[in-house]
C-alpha cells in the first residue's frame, strides 16, 4: 500500500511538472528598470525623522505591522517550544511547504468561476487544507511504513514544494498571474499587511497560546514521556494532533509576515536559544514567547527603517542574533556559563583532594593518634599529588582563602573546619573503595583511582546506603584498603616550595 501511495504521488508531480516545463516563457530583454548595477541598491541610512517616526510609532500602516509580527512571533515561539522537545523541530518546515499548492489551487478555483483570486481568507484556506493534508501525509508514512519519520519529512516537503512551484509557474503564465502577488506568500511581505490580516494573525495567536496553557500540563507529559502519558489514560493521539493543528494555524497566519521559506525560522530559534537561559518548561515557554515577539517587533522595525530589506528577512536575522547571544550568554546552558561551571568544578575537586591529602600524611605521621596534629611540609603534598608546584600552591592559596587550612610559612595545618572537611572527604573516598572491592571485584590496587573519579558526586543519602551496606557505622574515616605511601622524612626537609615566606 505504502509503495502504491509512493507512485501516485509521484507521477501526480511529474504530471504537474511537466506542463510547466513545456510553457517556460522566453528570456525577457534587460531593461535599465530591471537590469540596477549593486551600486543604485546600497542601503541609505536613514533619517532623524524617519528614526522618529518609527520609534514613536507616528505611522498608522507601522502600528499594525508590528503589532501583528509581534503576536505571530510570541505565538510561534510558544508553540514552537513543544515542537522542539517533541523533536519535531522541521515539522513546521514541511507544513510551510505544504502550504504552496493549496495557495495555488485555491487561485485557479476563484479565478475559474470568476471569484478574486486575491482575497486573503481564501488563501489561508486553500493553505490550511494541503496543510493538514501533508500532516496526514506524514503520519500515514509513519504508521504505515517502516520509514522514520524524518524521512517522511523530507518526502512529504518535497513532494508538496514541487507540486507548487509547478501550480505557481503555471500561474505565472496566465493573464492575471503577474498580478496576483502569489509570490509574496513564498518569500514574505510585511509591509503589505493590513488591519484585517493583523485581526487574523492576533485572534490566531491568542487560540494558540490559550490551547497551550490550557493544555501545558498534558503536552508537558507527552513531551517528555509519551509511554507514560498513554498508560495514565490521556489520549496521546488527541493531543500529538492538537499540537499539529497549532503548528498548522502558526503556519498559515505566518506565510504573509516572512514567508513559508523562513517560517520554519520563527518555531525553531526562538524556543532553541530559550533553551540556553533555563531547564524549566515553563520558563522556556515563557523565554520562547518573548524572545519570538521581540524578533518579530525588531525585524519589522528595521525593515521600516531601511525600506530596501524585507521584513521577512530582518525577523530571522534578529532572532539568530538572540539565538547567538544566548549561545554565549546563556545562564543555564551558555558556553561562558558551561565553561565557568567546568572551571569552578574543577577547583572544588583540587580542594577536596588537597584536603584528603593533608589528612592522610598526618595519618602516616601519627598513625592511630589525632591526625590534625601532625605538620604536612609542602614537598609531602608535591610527592602526594603529583601536581605542578604551581597548581599546588594555587589550591593552598584557595583553601586558605576558605579558612580551611594555615599556611604562612612551613608547615602546612589544617583548621578545625578543615580537618572535619578532610575526614569527612577520606570517608567518603574509602566507603566507595570498599564497596568496589567487595562488590565490583575491583582488585585493591587499582581502586583508588576509580574512586576519584566518583567521590566528588556522592550524595550523603548515598553515603549513607554504603556504611549500611559496609557495615561502617562507626564515625572517622575506615582504613585505607590499598595501604598509604608514608613520604621519606629527607625529601620533606629538603624541599620547599617557591614563594614561601
């Protein structure tokens, strides 16, 4: 059945190609209106007074497209934010597509019985149908088929373009094909929105974004566990398809802002660098929504600042802007925070192995006595560690900092802070031995380094299921199970650190 599904579609497009192949008009002669060398089509810089009137809003046609490229771009973002934790973020790229035929079809069909092939609510109309019809598409190749459904994507937008271009190069043929402006669907004209297409794209906005909230719960459900959500008894079908339909809607509305080539831009962007500044669903859906109005507000204003750049354009172009700014920027998964994060985890490590270093040379030192009263020499911890001196003398400068060790001149001491720190770290550290000793067969002399890889993520409910596990309720630090490297006395009289006062 899939195969037979494959064929019609495929020669219903070689069928429509073909005419528009056969029709192709001859070459038009180059005009001076037509043939402007790059220099007559530099950008002007504008005026203090066009500033003005854009900023302050003077313009009555300015008040209705931004107004409307705002709400199409919180709507859309706010959508877009569970198609992308659904992982269907090209979803909205093959609806666009899809769109382009029933545009078309819906032209011939007025024009034939003598209707205006130009009015908006048709289009849409036209759009909205071939648009649900590729969502059935993709779902039938899905279900039906072995096919994923990223291939499924990829037929269903190919398919559905290439039947448009076909229907749209054939327009173009006709009498009233020039001026029907079919092509401002494909690439985007803001500037030709109106009152009545500003009142579509904000009842729009405002259904979508009520279904969203009315439904977060259950769509956050079926983000994020799609099994769980069927075996909870909520109907997962309703809800994958009421999700589709808002991207269908955001869709339609949007092909006259920036086109159904740039469309895909306004789901994706704005909820990916949302992404970046939280990991809580509502906060992104929050961030998503707010990030697509700005885009959309600051595109439409700098195409109204510079008339020569399309708006359509200007909105992805601002919205990549704040997608790079929170790349960088991001508080929850930003390069400059993930690299401050690396950068803070691994001092905190340095510390904890100072720490449990100086407790386990006092531990050598001492033996079965108090262990913070024996001095631990610089020398001692290079040996112990095997760090650089400068590294070294970094994580004792840190510690100190702390109030977590003393340290002026030889030797090196633990505070009363810091010497409960490092029993507590050495507790930690040989619990975990001791646990993949006895139940990971891990041999005693590779275990430590196994155990440093871990140590530093151990929760104390953790801790607590190994001493039960261990049978070592008893407080202080069990012993070693691998034996400690007593460091020789002359190494630690004879060496001394760099910079020591």
């Amino acid at each position: 059945m899939s195969r037979a599904i494959f064929l019609l579609v495929l020669w219903g497009s070689l069928l429509l190609v073909a005419p528009a192949a056969q029709a192709e008009p001859p070459p038009r002669p180059a005009s001076p209106a037509t043939d402007r060398s790059l220099a007559g089509r530099s950008l002007a810089w504008p005026s203090a007074a066009q500033w003005r009137r854009v900023l302050l809003l003077e313009d009555y046609n300015t008040r209705v497209v931004l107004l409307g490229t705002m709400l199409l771009g919180c709507a859309s973002g706010m959508v877009g934010s569970f198609m992308l934790l659904r992982k269907r973020a090209l979803m909205g790229d093959a609806l666009s597509h899809a769109t382009l035929p029933g545009i078309c079809l819906a032209f011939l069909v007025a024009t034939r019985w003598g209707g205006d092939g130009k009015s908006l609510p048709l289009l849409l109309l036209g759009a909205t149908v071939t648009g649900l019809l590729g969502v059935a598409a993709i779902l039938l190749i899905r279900n039906l088929t072995r096919l994923k459904e990223d291939t499924a994507l990829g037929a269903v937008l190919s398919v559905f373009f290439g039947a448009g271009a076909a229907l749209l190069g054939l327009i173009q043929q006709m009498e009233k094909g020039h001026a029907a402006g079919l092509e401002s669907f494909v690439y985007g004209k803001t500037a030709s929105m109106g009152t009545g297409d500003t009142t579509i794209i904000a009842v729009s906005a405002f259904v979508c974004v009520v279904a969203c909230v009315l439904l977060f719960k259950e769509l956050k459900l079926l983000c994020f566990d799609e099994g769980f959500a069927g075996a909870a008894g909520m109907p997962v079908l309703f809800l994958d398809l009421t999700l589709m339909a808002l991207v269908v809607v955001v869709t339609i509305v949007g092909l006259q802002a920036v086109g159904l080539i740039l469309m895909v831009a306004m789901l994706v962007i704005p909820a990916a660098a949302a992404r970046f500044w939280t990991e809580k669903l509502s906060r992104m859906f929050l961030i998503s929504g707010g990030l697509g109005a700005f885009s959309g507000l600051a595109g439409a204003g700098m195409s109204a600042l510079f008339s020569k750049v399309p708006s359509g354009a200007m909105i992805v172009l601002v919205s990549t802007s704040l997608f790079g700014v929170s790349l960088v920027f991001g508080s929850a998964r930003g390069v400059l925070h993930r690299v401050r994060r690396r950068w803070d985890l691994a001092r905190s490590i340095d510390r904890q192995h100072l720490l449990r270093a100086i407790h386990e040379l006092q531990e050598t030192a001492t033996g079965p006595g108090p262990a913070s009263s024996a001095n631990v020499t610089f020398a001692a911890l290079l040996g112990k560690r095997s760090w650089s001196p400068a590294r070294l003398r970094g994580a004792i400068q840190r510690a100190r900092h702390d109030e977590l060790i003393e340290w002026g001149t030889e030797p090196i001491r633990l505070t009363r802070r810091g010497a409960l720190e490092g029993i507590r770290l050495t507790r930690q550290h040989r619990l975990w031995e001791l646990y993949l000793i006895a139940h990971a067969d891990i041999a005693p002399s590779r275990v430590d380094r196994d155990a440093d890889a871990i140590e530093h993520v151990l929760e104390p409910e953790v801790i607590a299921e190994l001493e039960e596990l261990l049978q070592q309720g008893t407080p202080g630090a069990p012993a070693s199970p691998h034996g400690l490297e007593s460091v020789p006395p002359a190494a630690a009289r004879t060496a001394r650190p760099e910079g020591v006062r």
